[in-house]
C-alpha cells in the first residue's frame, strides 16, 4: 500500500485548519486516516505548526512520502532536515504570549488615577429652535382645538 502523509482540510470557508495525516494514497483528501501526526493552523500569525516528530520519522523510515505542502512544512520543522542528515534550520516563529487581561485592566485603573477625568455619560442632545418651534405651535393648536369643542 503506497502511504502519503498529506493534510486534511478543517473549518469553515476562509479560516482553513489543517491536521497532518497519514493516509493511503488513493483516499481522498479529507477521508480516512490512518494516523493524526501534527496540526497546521496557516491562519494564525505566526502559523501554528505543531508536529509530532517521533512519529513523522518513523512513517518517513518506513517509506511514507509526503505531499509539497507538507514537505514544506517538514523544512521548517526541520523533521525532514533530520530524516535526510542535513543540517538544522533555523528556529521558528512562535507566538508572543498574550498579556493577561486582568493586568492590564489594574496597570490602565493605576495610569489614570483614582479620579474619573469625564462624566460617564453623555449629556441629552438639545432640540433644535426649529423642531421646537413646530413643537409648541402643534401644542398649543391642540389645546385651542379642545376648549372650541
């Protein structure tokens, strides 16, 4: 059985996940697999590629060929530098840890004092003289309207 190690498409349209699979050859992409061995997120900046790299060697030693994007993906993991004897690459991105919120919120509360700067709300928006004007005339036509009758 010839076996490739290609990815299988998740998500919805225009924010695609990947999984790096291990699957016959003949299977279609996103069908049966033999063995999940990584993650491919291309969306995320920097992508997140996570692979488990005992497995990959072991399928690649046996004879498991992979498809160009995973092959690409294997360079910069330095999975296939590795299998072949070359020298490693370079390391990869990795994502900044985001900061927690709640330390922001504290360093922000602590910037700007214990006093508020503004009220917290807006004031009421003034009429116009205009609409004011066709508004007291209504009224006032109103109640002359009721004492005639």
């Amino acid at each position: 059985m010839a076996v490739k190690i290609k990815l299988k498409r998740l998500g919805k349209i225009r924010s695609p996940h990947y999984r790096i699979i291990v699957a016959d050859s003949r299977t279609r992409r996103d069908g049966r697999a033999i063995e999940e061995i990584g993650l491919y997120h291309p969306v995320q900046n920097p992508s997140r590629i996570e692979v488990d790299s005992e497995r990959v060697q072991y399928w690649l030693s046996v004879g498991a060929q992979p498809t160009e994007p995973v092959a690409a993906i294997l360079k910069v993991t330095g999975d296939w530098q590795k299998f072949k004897g070359l020298p490693a690459p370079e390391p990869m991105k990795v994502a900044e840890p985001k900061a927690d919120k709640k330390v922001l919120f504290e360093a922000a509360a602590k910037e700007s004092g214990d006093e508020p700067k503004g009220e917290a709300i807006t004031p009421k928006a003034k009429k116009s003289e205009k609409k004011a004007d066709e508004g007291d005339k209504a009224a006032s036509s109103a109640s002359s309207e009721s004492t005639e009758a």
